[in-house]
C-alpha cells in the first residue's frame, strides 16, 4: 500500500475533517473513498468516449430520440 502526502487550505482540510467524523470514519478511509468515487467517474467518461468514437452521431442521436419517447408514454 502507497502513502500518499497532500497539500490542502487549512479550510479545506477542516471540512474534510468535519465529514469524515460526520460519517464516524478515518480521514484515511474518506480519502480513500473520495478517490474511488473519482475514479469510477473517470472510468465511465473513458468508456463513453471511447464508445462515442466507434458509433456514429445519427445512431446515437436515434437513441436518445428512442428514449425520450420511451419516457414519455
């Protein structure tokens, strides 16, 4: 396991403080769970991309055309 040193606003650390006692966790696991969340976020927008690459505009502007009127019956 890595250790990982940051520098942050003295606010900002506060803060981060206040939620992780607020969520009765470490500053640690906060971190670590912020960092997932970031991550899981990055891996979604790459997957969309790369998909968005492969497929074409009109398919996909079909798609969503198909959703919407899903959505509104």
């Amino acid at each position: 396991m890595a250790t990982l040193t940051i520098r942050l606003p003295d606010d900002k650390h506060a803060r981060l403080k206040q939620l992780a006692e607020y969520r009765q966790i470490s500053m640690n696991k906060l971190m670590e769970e912020l960092s997932t969340v970031a991550l899981a976020q990055f891996d979604a927008e790459l997957r969309f991309r790369t998909r968005a690459a492969r497929g074409s505009a009109e398919t996909g502007l079909q798609l969503l055309d198909q959703l919407d009127a899903d959505s509104d019956g």
